[in-house]
C-alpha cells in the first residue's frame, strides 16, 4: 500500500545516509543524549538560560524540545546515543511523508467516505513529492532538530487544523491540541511557529471570505493552537517584547544580516522557486584545506537540464493542481490556493513583481524582516508541503478522467511520478542527502571531560579557549564545524561565544577578554578572568582555523599566561586540558568584601576602567555613584555620538546628577608610553618656537579649560631668522621641517612619555647655517606626568571634550583593487572620481582593496574615519588587520545609505610598532553591489587617557560590605535563598548571573513576621553584568527569583488544563460508546 511505499523509500533513504558507528553532529546541534537528566531538567525552567554564558534570557524557545526530548530518553533505553539524532531525522522523513499522504488524503475525499483507491494514489504521489523535492534536500544537508521536527510535523499540523474546519466538533477540537503539543519541538525555532500561524491564518482567512467557515469555529482553532503552545509561547513573547533588540545589535547578526536577506533575494527568482532552489547551494565551506561549495554535488546536479526540465514540469502541473481544487469547490480548497499565494511570495525575499509585498512588510512591520532574513529556510519546506498537495490534486484529476483500467493507470502514474520526482533528487539516492561531513566520529576525551566536570562544583563558571574570532563557528582537527556541542554535556555554565548574539554581557566579555590576551597583557587577562568569574578553563588544542595557522601559537600564548596567573591543570586528555583557576567562586550568591558605586557606560567595551581601577563596584541610574567615567564606552570599536565642527571632534556626555562638590580627574600619561603630538616649527619675533599642538579643550558647569599638552619651547639661536629661513629639526630622530616661505609647518611626532627629548637639528639664514643641540628633561612633561583635576559643582552637568583633529588621509585613486570571490566568479570596476571611488560588483564578484594605514603604528591608539555612500546591495566591509597579532582587530559593515562613521583603535603597547593593514571589499550576492567611498583617514589619539577620564564624588569611595551570609540554596535556574546578617544600611548580596530586570530579591526578617517582608530590595548592577541586591541592616532570608520564569509555569498549567480537558473528552467518549 501507499504507507509501505513511502516507508519503503524512507528506509532506503536512511541507510545510504548512514555512516555506522559515527555520530550526526555539526553545524547548529542538539544533543541532550549526553545529559538527559540535564537537559530534561533545563526545559522544564527554561526561561532564563543559566548555563549559556553569564546567564541570560532565553532567546529560542528552550522548552519548546521538551517532547523529543522525552521521546529520545525513553527509546535510550533500547538504542544507543550515537543512533539518537539519526532516529529523530529518519522518523521526520518518515511523518512529514506519511502526513502529507493523510493530508491529501483528507482534501481529495468527502466527508464521511473512505479514499478512493484513485486518492490513495494521489496522496502516495503528494507524499512522495513531499519527501522528494530539493527543499528537504537543504533542510537535512546539515540536519537542525527544529527544522528535522518541522518537517515531520507541519503536514500533520495543518491536516488537524484542515480536519477540524471541515467539520468541527470538539472530538477534532482535542485532537489539533494533541497534535500541535507533539509536535512543538519544531518551534524551538519561534520564527517556524510564525511561518504556521500564517499559513493557517491564511487557510482562515480565505475560507472566512468566502463564509466556508465561522469566525466562532476559526476562534476555538486559534485558542487551541496557542493553548498548546503556552509552555513555550509565553516565554518566547516574554523575550520578544523586552530583549529582542539585543540579537539585533549584537556584532554577529548586525555584519550578517543584510547579507543573509541578500543571498536569499538572488535565489528569490521564479525559477529557483519553481525548483526549490535556495541559497545554501551557493553557501561557500571550507572543505579539505580550501574554501569551496558546501553543497558540490547538489549543485553541479541541479543545474543539469533535464533535472530543470523535470522539476519545471512538475511545479506547473502543482500550480494547476491548486487551481484543480478550486475547481472542485471543496471547503478547503481556496485556503490552499490563498497558501500558494503565500509561500511563492515568501520564497521571493523581495525579488521582482512577487517581492513587492515581502518589501512592503519589511518595511512596515516590525521584526518582520530580521525574522525572515532568510526566508528560504523558513518557507521552503512549507512551499514544498504546498507544491507536494498540488501535484496530488492534479494526479487525482487525472486519474479521474479515466473510467477504465484505473488500477494499472494510478500505479503506471504513481510509479512515474516517483520516478521523476527521484531523477531531482538522486544524489541523496547516493549518500548526499546529509553531508558526509556532519557524520563524525567524536573523540572519546569528551565523554572524559563530562564526567570529570560532574565532579566539580556546579556553580563554578567554565570558559572555553582558545579565542579564534567573534563569528562562534569553528572548525576541529577532528572535521567537526559548527557552533559547538560542549554545554550539553557539562552542567556548569560555559562561557563561550555562541551566546553572544543573546547576550551583550556575554558579547562584552569577550571584547575585553580578546583586547586582554591579544595586547599579552596578562594582568588584564587575569583582572578580566576575575571580574567575570571564571572559575575553570577548558582549553581544546584540536580547534582550528581556516587557512591560518594561528591556533598553535595562541595555544602556547594561553597557557604561559594561565600559568601566570596560578592556574592549576587539574585534567588533561588527548588534545582537551582543564585549568582551575585563582580567580571565581563555586557559588553564585556571594557577597565582596568591599564595594564602590559607580557610574558608567560599559557595554559592548573592550576596556573597563572601573573594574580596573576601583575593584568590585555597583551601578545603577537611581544610585547615588562616587565614581563616573564620563568617556568609558569609547573603548567600543564603532563610536555612535562622534561628531565634527570643522576640523574639531566633539564628544558630549551628560552625566548623572551630582549632589555635592566633586572632581574632575584628568589621568597623567603613563611612563614610557607612546605619546604621539603634532609639532609646529614656528618663527616669532625672529625667534625660533618649538610649539606642540593643542590637545583640546575641556567643557563642564560653565567652565571651560584646556586639556593638559607640552609647554612651548623657545630653541636658542643667535641669528634672527626671517622669512627665507629654512631647516630641520629632529626630536629623537623624527624630522620637523620649517619650511621656506612658510609661517608654520605641522608634522607628526611619536615620543616617550616623561622620558628625555633629544633636539638637534640645523637652521640656515641668509647663507648663515646654525647647529642645534639639546636635551629636554623628563621635567618637560609635568604638565602631564601628573593628574590633573578640576572642581566640578553640584547640579545636573554635560561634560564635552572639543579635541582638533589632523587626518592623515589614504589615497584611494592611487591604489589597485582585484576579485576576491573564492571562485573569482562575476566582473567589477572602479572608477575614480573627484568626490571618491567608485567599486560595483555584480554576479557574486567582490572587489577588494587594501593597503596600510598612514601615520598610525600598531602601539598607538587612534581613530579610523569612512565616509562615502552605500548606493545598491550590502555597503562596504572593512577589515583593520595587526600583523602582530595576526586577526582583523576592527572588521565592521559600513551603515546603508550616506555614512561617516568613525571607529576607534587601541594601542598594543606590549606588541611590535607596525602598521596596520586595512582591506575594504564591494561584494555581489547575485545582484549588483555599488559603493563609493569618499575618505578614508586616521589619526593619532590618546583614547585610554580619555577612557580612564573620571569624576571623583567622595574622598572614601570604597564601601566596606558588612555582611555575613550562609546556608545557599537553589532551586531550578530561577530560584535562590540566603541567610544574611547585615550590620550595615548599604549591604549588597551578589547573583553571578547576567544582570536582567526579571530578577527579584525579597527579605523576609528573620526576628519579625514574615508579613514584615521588605522587598523588593534594590536591585544594581555589580561589576558591568550581574546582578545585585543592596540589603538594610538586620538578620534576613533572602529569596531571589527570576520572575519571568513564572510565565513558564502559567504555559504549562494551560497545557495540563488541556490535557486534562482531552482526557476527559475521552472518557466520556468510551462512556457513550
């Protein structure tokens, strides 16, 4: 029959795609298999993630996988858990087929009459179809467990909500509320819980319009569907409302983004529609030790003519198909017509006359294009659902027309079919429908490591080295490339980079961590370490890097720094070494000896001044600060409020408000730094001045002063110079010329802080030449050897830095660019203009250029300035590349449209001076990408003196922490308690879990009622990320809570309520029976 023919073609499928006793790992992974308790235990109090990074809130749909989860625990009783995500895959080949063949089964008879063998036949093609098509193919190339689950469960989804509207009884009412609770686990990615809801919202729609169906019965459908969902739903609208805009703004999705919408459009054509075509089979991996196509095979396939023919034809015969049962007048049918409409709409991502509408809801509705920036892997199986549905309506028509011999004609067309529908899909016939490279065989140290882990403490926070780069995708030795695997296994929390796109925390973690191990600043690497507190390092020598051999290096780097720092190895194992750390704690409420408020913009920085220079510290908008840095946050790569007048940049900051007399701290320059100056070799009064440029000026309370800069120098000649005087000067051998005719020259000039100037040099006058020969003191520098600070009154003030700035600006028309395309595919040009260049790219050509940065060496701090336009396609990237360090220390997408951003760069005082390179690149995505860019420029800048800038409000701004606490408890990710005897007013208790509003803190007196609670307790951020809690005097339990996670619970009472209501409904069923 049709079941045992798709199961037959299931099986088939399976075993040419299975590597024996390998593992189906890579890529985007889940494995609970290796901690089900764990992982069980972390879906159940989902809401907030304990265990990614510094703790955040969950931005998937965490509880979501509950159901397989489930499912995979009880069949681990029997199969082994290298066989787990290979059952899970094979059984959504196997559902999704089976479901499309009921689906069409349902639409292609009436409502009380058993199918007809002619349906049977046209469901067995629909659920071939469904099961054979270029869609799935790119689903389970690289199989995901949201996207395996989709596909199994979308045909039943829609053939319960299409059952119950054609008839609708409470019966059927229970059943869409069974089916859309087992098949959740397809919504732990919430955008395919979207993708259904429209497409039913669609399907309802349509049949409302044409009073097919009553707005009663559409409302009881949609209740259910959101009834079974609670569990997860609520905590996923929880984020979207509140936390959404940080994925937005992280690092990785603000470079990836554009592009993924781009890729999308140029595989949006009716063609690739037509075919299922999307972009993964143009997705460049690297493969072997090249770069080349993720998907060879499948490309060189599908381009072939008669796999176009073949696939042509059967989307046409789908299209009339859909029209067919229009025709038929079915209640259902106009639905599916209005879901054909939709999904080819989708599948264009804004291409040509379909994509009209997909840009008009880019535009006008919220998160409507960051949710379907790629919209193939959303709609692409759904299309194919739809496609598969309209190709058995036209089978099931034609097979109507005949009135004899319909057996043999319905298996000569069901055979056929298969036939036609296999020639598109052959390669997975040949072990290609799930990449080779996603079947490993994953190394035993491991399954070693977990089990060590499980024996340490489990509130002690794990990080993962080495630090390859912000992207969290990386290759292994042993071919695994993906996003990792090791949080699923180890239940303490793990710091890593994958959670940075959920966590700006977690995002500025790594920046300071990078600038730390990168500047081989140890002292900071450690401060870093115990700032965010990290307890263990886990250190995996078999991650590597494409096509740079940097790894090995960074591994040896690390390891002399941990040793440093005290770090003792406490497990090793082929290529994986535990360190345990000096720095951390094993518990995640603590409470510091000592404390300082302070007040400043940390996030997403690569620098933290206040930790740095003040230790433990607290901050909050309504708490009193007794230290601000007013500038910390130009530490960040892109500054967003730079502004120029002329030729001065301007940094305002307005600053919290400041009750009493305070000071304004300027930090002297450090000895021995790199100190670079613009100098001017200027006559006056026939006298020769040595003058060195204004650092800029300072702005607060109505004052203005100049910041701190080297005096004048008056240089001791005999001649009185006049306007033919010409010569040079060197100070410490870096040339200044005083040019003839010339009132003043600028040159640039590096020195050694408070450290000797070495003057000599030679003027001529008149035939008269004189020599010059001096040394300047360290005593030269004391207007800078030493802080400088300045009263600051009381009220509510805006600090404004005006500081002059003097590009030094590349020569864009003078350098030569190439295609940088991996495969040099497309063509470019370049034109130069007076306004600047411009690169266009069209047909995936990148055109790239690049040379050094003038003027600014690797030891110097500064600012990097882009201006020009971004005309068609994705704007400029830019790569700022340290040959010493050997990584892109800035890479950064230039903004749409006009842009003149400036971007900052720290100084590698501990590194060799070299200069930097920058490349910048114009790249096609299939249609034509067009940019100029009008300058680039760069200048010397002293960004850490700026940074360290602060205002000091209390002669004693270190808090001495009074407080004793004993007897933690936790419960869940959500709950803590504490014994807490506080002597003071201004105690605080700590959570080391990523600060967010949803946490509570409630004390309950320990000598008075309970109903004298004092809560909730006032609640800061400690030390840039956690959480703290500021406890009054007295002996108190404290109870701290993440309330969010009650949303949770409230969707699983809905979800047992519904389960309790279908129980009941059959009971009484059996009782009427």
């Amino acid at each position: 029959g049709p079941l045992a023919v798709l199961s037959l073609l299931v099986v088939v499928l399976a075993a040419v795609n299975f590597s024996p006793g390998s593992w189906l790992s890579g890529w985007d992974n889940l494995h609970p298999e290796f901690n089900f308790g764990l992982n069980i235990g972390r879906s159940l109090s989902s809401v907030w993630q304990e265990y990614q990074g510094l703790g955040l809130l969950g931005g998937m749909s965490h509880a979501a996988d509950l159901p397989r989860q489930l499912f995979l625990f009880v069949i681990s009783i029997v199969i082994p858990p290298q066989l787990h995500r290979y059952l899970w895959v094979w059984l959504s080949w196997w559902c999704g087929a089976v479901g499309a063949y009921f689906l069409a089964l349902l639409l292609f008879s009436s409502k009380d009459e058993r199918p007809s063998r002619i349906a049977r036949a046209a469901g067995l093609v629909a659920g071939s179809a469904y099961l054979l098509n270029l869609a799935m193919v790119q689903y389970f190339y690289v199989p995901y467990e949201s996207f395996s689950s989709f596909f199994g469960g979308l045909p039943w989804l829609l053939w319960a909500v299409s059952w119950y509207y054609r008839s609708p009884s409470s019966r059927r009412l229970a059943a869409l509320f069974l089916i859309s609770l087992v098949a959740s686990s397809a919504f732990y990615v919430q955008t395919l819980f979207v993708v259904f809801v429209m497409l039913v919202a669609v399907m309802t729609l349509c049949q409302l319009a044409v009073k097919k169906l009553s707005v009663k019965d559409a409302f009881l459908a949609g209740v259910v569907l959101l009834a079974a969902n609670a569990f997860w739903l609520l905590p996923s609208a929880y984020f979207t409302l509140t936390s959404a805009q940080v994925t937005i703004n992280s690092k990785v999705n603000r470079l990836s983004t554009f592009e993924s919408q781009l890729m999308n459009q140029a595989y949006g054509t009716p063609l690739n529609i037509a075919l299922l075509k999307g972009y993964w089979l143009n997705y460049q991996d690297f493969q072997n030790g090249s770069y080349s196509y993720l998907m060879p095979e499948w490309r060189a396939h599908t381009d072939q003519g008669y796999v176009v023919g073949i696939g042509v034809t059967l989307w046409v015969l789908s299209a009339l198909g859909i029209l067919l049962t229009v025709r038929r007048g079915d209640k259902l049918s106009v639905g599916w017509l209005c879901c054909f409409v939709l999904v080819t709409v989708m599948l264009s991502s804004g291409n040509g006359p379909l994509g009209a509408a997909f840009n008009w809801a880019s535009r006008n509705i919220p998160l409507f294009g960051q949710v379907f920036r790629t919209a193939f892997t959303k709609w692409s199986v759904a299309a194919a659902l739809v496609y598969a549905i309209g190709l058995g309506s036209w089978s099931y028509w034609l097979l109507s027309q005949f009135r004899r011999n319909q057996i043999m004609l319905a298996g000569l067309w069901v055979f056929l079919t298969t036939a036609a529908l296999s020639c598109v899909v052959w390669p997975a016939f040949q072990g290609r429908l799930i990449s080779p490279l996603m079947r490993l065989a994953q190394p035993a140290a491991y399954q070693e490591l977990f089990r060590f882990l499980a024996s340490e403490p489990k509130q002690a926070r794990v990080i993962t080295l080495p630090l390859p780069d912000f992207w969290a995708w990386n290759f292994y030795s042993w071919d695994y490339r993906g996003s990792g695997f090791l949080w699923y296994g180890i239940e303490q929390p793990i710091v890593d980079r994958n959670f940075d796109v959920w966590s700006a925390n977690n995002e500025t973690l790594y920046n300071q961590l990078s600038t730390a191990f990168f500047g081989k600043d140890e002292v900071a690497f450690g401060t870093v370490l115990q700032q965010y507190d990290i307890r263990y390092a886990v250190l995996d020598e078999s991650i590597t890097v494409p096509n740079r051999d940097v790894i090995p290096a960074q591994v040896t780097q690390l390891k002399e720094m941990l040793a440093t720092l005290g770090a003792e190895r406490v497990w090793s194992q082929d290529f994986l070494t535990v360190y345990k750390l000096p720095t951390g704690s094993t518990q995640f409420v603590t409470s510091p000896k000592s404390y300082t408020p302070v007040w400043q913009v940390g996030t997403y920085t690569r620098l933290d001044p206040a930790y740095q220079e003040v230790g433990p510290y607290i901050s909050a908008a309504a708490l009193r600060p007794s230290v601000i840095y007013p500038f910390a946050q130009l530490s960040r790569e892109q500054w967003a409020s730079a502004a120029y007048v002329e030729d001065t940049l301007r940094l305002k900051q307005e600053l919290p408000y400041i009750d009493s007399s305070a000071q304004l701290v300027i930090p002297s320059i450090a000895t021995g730094s790199a100190y670079p100056v613009q100098v001017a070799l200027q006559r006056s009064d026939g006298q020769l001045e040595l003058r060195f440029a204004a650092a800029g000026e300072l702005s607060i309370a109505e004052q203005t002063r100049p910041l701190p800069q080297l005096p004048t120098l008056t240089l001791p000649i005999k001649s009185a110079l006049n306007e033919n005087s010409f010569g040079t000067l060197s100070l410490n051998g870096q040339t200044v010329r005083l040019a003839t005719g010339a009132a003043e020259a600028q040159s640039w000039v590096t020195l050694r802080a408070n450290s000797p100037i070495t003057v000599l040099g030679e003027i001529t006058t008149e035939g008269t030449t004189e020599d010059l020969s001096l040394e300047l003191p360290s005593e030269y520098w004391s207007n800078l050897a030493h802080p400088t600070v300045i009263p600051v009154s009381t009220g509510r003030h805006t600090l404004q830095l005006s500081i002059p700035v003097q590009w030094s600006t590349v020569p864009l028309a003078e350098l030569e660019s190439q295609n940088c395309d991996v495969f040099r595919r497309g063509s470019y040009s370049v034109q130069h203009q007076t306004t600047g260049t411009v690169y266009e790219a069209s047909d995936y050509a990148g055109v790239c250029t690049g040379t050094t940065l003038p003027l600014l060496n690797t030891r110097l701090s500064g600012l990097l300035r882009l201006s020009g336009e971004n005309i068609l396609g994705r704007s400029i990237k830019f790569y700022v590349s340290d040959p010493a360090t050997q990584r892109a220390d800035l890479e950064e997408l230039l903004a749409r449209g006009n842009f003149d951003e400036t971007y900052a760069l720290l100084g590698w005082p501990n590194l060799p001076a070299q200069l930097y390179g920058i490349n910048w690149e114009t790249r096609s995505f299939g249609q034509n990408s067009l940019n100029k860019l009008s300058t680039v420029e760069v200048m010397p800048i002293n960004l850490e003196r700026l940074i360290r800038m602060k205002i000091v409000l209390s002669e004693q701004p270190q808090v001495e922490n009074l407080i004793e606490q004993s007897n933690n408890w936790k419960i869940g990710t959500y709950q803590y308690g504490t014994t807490v005897n506080s002597a003071r007013d201004a105690s605080i208790i700590t959570l080391a879990q990523g600060y967010d509003p949803g946490w509570l803190g409630i004390a309950l007196p320990l000598q008075e009622s309970i109903l004298n609670h004092i809560g909730p307790l006032p609640h800061v951020t400690y030390n840039g990320w956690a959480n703290a809690w500021i406890v009054p005097r007295g002996q108190y339990q404290v109870i701290i809570i993440y309330w969010p996670q009650l949303l949770g619970f409230l969707g699983d009472v809905i979800v047992l309520l519904g389960l309790i209501s279908c129980l009941r409904l059959l009971l009484q069923k059996r009782r009427s029976s």
